[in-house]
C-alpha cells in the first residue's frame, strides 16, 4: 500500500493574471447545482436575470443582449459574421495584440481589414481613424473594431473622443466596442457613447470562469446583421432572437455558468458600480505607483507611454532584454503563490503583465506585488526600491 502525497499548498494562490481573474466564493456556490430539464422555468429566470444584469452593467436599454458559450474571439466571431458580408471590410483601429488578432480573424473570415497603425505605449490614434474613414469614399468600410482596453499593452483608450471624432466625419460604419477586458473595472456607457455593438466575456471584470462571451446589439445593427446576406448558423442573431434559452444559445445553455454570471452580477451591483469603479481606480493606483518605484533603477517600466491611458485592469511592465519572463512568472507562481502574465505577441519577452481587475482588494494587490519583487530578487533583475511601499502610500487613504 502506497500513502498518496498531499500537495496542497496553504493559504490561497493569487490570480493576477488579465484574465482569467479569481472567482468569488459566492459565484463559485452558486455553481455547485445540478444540471437542470431544459423546460424548467429556473433556467429562462437565469438566463434573464443575466440578461438585465448586463444591459444595467452595459448601460443599454435599447439593445439586445446575446450570450454565448465562448470566448472573446467567439464573440469577435459572431461580430464578423453578423455584421460584414462576404469581402466587406471593417475598420481595426490599432492598440495592441488584441486589436491585431480581431483583425487577423477578421480576415481569416473572408472579409478586408483596414488598419491604422499601432503605435507602441500609445492609445488609438484618432487622427489616423479620422483619415482612414475620410478616404472611404466609396463607403466600403461597414464598421469599425475598437479595443477599449487592450490587454496586451495594457492601454485604455478614451472612448468618447473617439467616437466623437468618427462622428465628424460623417461616415455611417457602426461603432463596436470591445469590452472584454474593462467591463466591470471601468465605467462605460454603450447607450451614452452611441455604441452600436459591444462584445464581452465571462471570465476578467465579470469574475466568472471562462466560457460565456456576451453581445449588446442596438436596432442600427441588428439591422444591418438583418440584411446581411452571409451565410452563418451558429452566431446569427437574428436567429438568437427568441423568448426559448434553447433558442437563445442556439442549444442547450452553459446553465452552470450562468448561474455563476447571474451572482457575479448581484455582486457588482451590490457593491455599487461607482465603487466597483472606483476601487479599480486606486488598486491600479498602488499598481502604477510601485512600477512607477521599480522603474527608478532605469531597468523597468511602464509599457503605457501616457499615465491617464493606464489601463485600471492590467499593467503592463517592459523589462530589460534578455529576462527570462517565463521564469520570473514560474518563481512568482510556483515559490511565492502569485501568477501573474508575460506580455503577447510582439511584446513576448519583454515584459509581464499585472492583472489588478475583478474580485481584488488591497490584501490581493499588496501580495501580488511583494511577491512579484520576491520573485524578481530571487532571478538577479534589478528593480528600484521601494515598490511595495510606494503602494501601501498609495492605499493609506483605503476607504474604511
Ligand atoms: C481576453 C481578451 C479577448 C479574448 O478573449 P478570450 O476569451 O481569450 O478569447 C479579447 N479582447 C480583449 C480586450 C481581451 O482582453
């Protein structure tokens, strides 16, 4: 007989990665059910409950919510095959890796990308996006792609100019926001912006697994996905339009997820979502202040260029060449219980990505960011002093 080896770890692991972010205890209760008879009433009043919850979250009343059993790039999908017809063309105003990978599924679709460049450590360039639909004379470009927070380069952009700005031109593309990675940290409006589609998913600000994606569609593009002659089942809204969940998920629905979602939104508003917002803001603070400390020893530094596009989900920190981020993060991970990201694609390797979105508090953050310097000290990378300070300063004022 052979005694199993217990390898529990004490204590909780912190999950700071962009996404997927912890999930609340009372989120993951809220999953420990059975499967359900698809005819049970209780699975249209999740369902719906979800459904309201988001429009709330989403600040819309006048669209409609789809949710899907996806990921992002599933609803990126849905986006491109609702919207654009076979060699239509969208808009994908460059920030970062995520802009770039809905533009290369976007192309990989059958339809034409128009890009304007991606300017490392800077938000979405508006003077570029105002050119770029300005020389659309023949009106080619059906809609426009935007990233709100790109999760790569940790970016914000400010979406009301933006939108302003596309305004100004006059050209009728719809307006597509995604939200994936700031739903739930940072305010937004889709209704107050004149968004015209927003896509999202379960598993960053929503503090749910991963595996349900959503979609808010206003009349203007509902319209357009209505006369859009592209062939497509699975993700047609038109299809998804029904009062039957078996319809609305076009099958049987991710119930278990969704009684998560429906929680994980109680929580939210709960809580409030100025606080909500609110406490993003200052953890990303104590965030932005202890790189701000690392960054004085000239080795580190912030990927953003520009402090108010810091993105209050995810920081991500630029490294000198040559360290080895993959075993910075399995130290931090595998000694000190905190996992954190490495940057993606054109930035691999030069920098790691802190996740400070969804259920975080200043015990998580202040962890999060000890551990981070216990595990650079432990690799030889040079770091200025004084980090783990720079954010406790930042968090005396923690609201009690
Ligand atoms: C995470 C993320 C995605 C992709 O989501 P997946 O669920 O990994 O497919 C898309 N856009 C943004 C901004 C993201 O942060």
């Amino acid at each position: 007989m052979s005694s199993s080896k217990v390898n529990r770890i004490p204590g909780r692991r912190f999950l700071h990665s962009p996404g997927p972010t912890p999930v609340p205890d009372e989120v993951l209760w809220a999953m420990c059910r059975q499967p359900m008879d698809l005819a049970d009433p209780r699975v249209d009043s999740t369902i719906a409950a979800c459904e309201a919850g988001l429009k709330r979250l989403l600040g819309t009343e006048q669209g409609d919510v789809f949710l899907y059993a996806s990921n992002g790039h599933g609803v990126w999908e849905a986006v491109v095959e609702n919207l654009l017809p076979l060699g239509g063309a969208a808009l994908v105003p460059g920030t970062g890796h995520f802009s770039e990978s809905w533009a290369v599924q976007t192309e990989a679709l059958g339809r034409r990308v128009v890009r304007t460049p991606w300017i490392e450590g800077l938000p979405i360039d508006e003077a570029a996006v105002v050119q770029a639909l300005r020389a659309d004379t023949a009106r080619e470009i059906a809609a426009i792609f935007v990233v709100h927070t790109d999760t790569s380069s940790g970016v914000t952009t400010d979406l009301a100019s933006l939108k302003r700005a596309v305004d100004a031109t006059g050209h009728p593309a719809l307006f597509v926001v995604d939200v994936v990675a700031s739903l739930g940290a940072a305010p937004f409006s889709m209704d107050a912006l004149g968004a015209d589609v927003v896509v999202g998913a379960s598993q960053k600000g929503l503090m749910c697994p991963p595996g349900v994606g959503l979609i808010a569609v206003n009349p203007r593009a509902m319209a357009v996905s209505q006369a859009n002659p592209a062939p497509r089942f699975y993700w047609d809204w038109v299809r998804r339009q029904s009062e039957l969940s078996y319809r609305k998920f076009c099958g049987t629905a991710p119930q278990t997820l969704v009684a998560g979602m429906q929680v994980a939104l109680d929580l939210l508003f709960a809580e409030g979502l100025e606080a909500v917002f609110e406490r993003h803001r200052r953890l990303s603070g104590a965030v932005h202040a202890a790189v701000q400390a690392w960054s004085s020893a000239g080795a580190l530094g912030f990927f953003c260029q520009v402090p108010q596009a810091r993105s209050v989900s995810v920081t991500t920190v630029t490294v000198p060449p040559g360290t080895d981020v993959d075993a910075l993060r399995s130290v931090a991970r595998e000694r000190f219980q905190v996992a954190f990201a490495g940057a993606l694609g054109p930035l691999q390797g030069r920098g790691f990505r802190i996740g400070h979105l969804g259920d975080q508090n200043p015990a998580s953050i202040l962890g999060c960011l000890a551990a981070i310097e216990a595990a650079m000290t432990v690799q030889g990378i040079r770091f200025g002093p004084g980090g783990v300070e720079a954010a406790v300063q930042s968090l005396k004022d923690w609201p009690a």
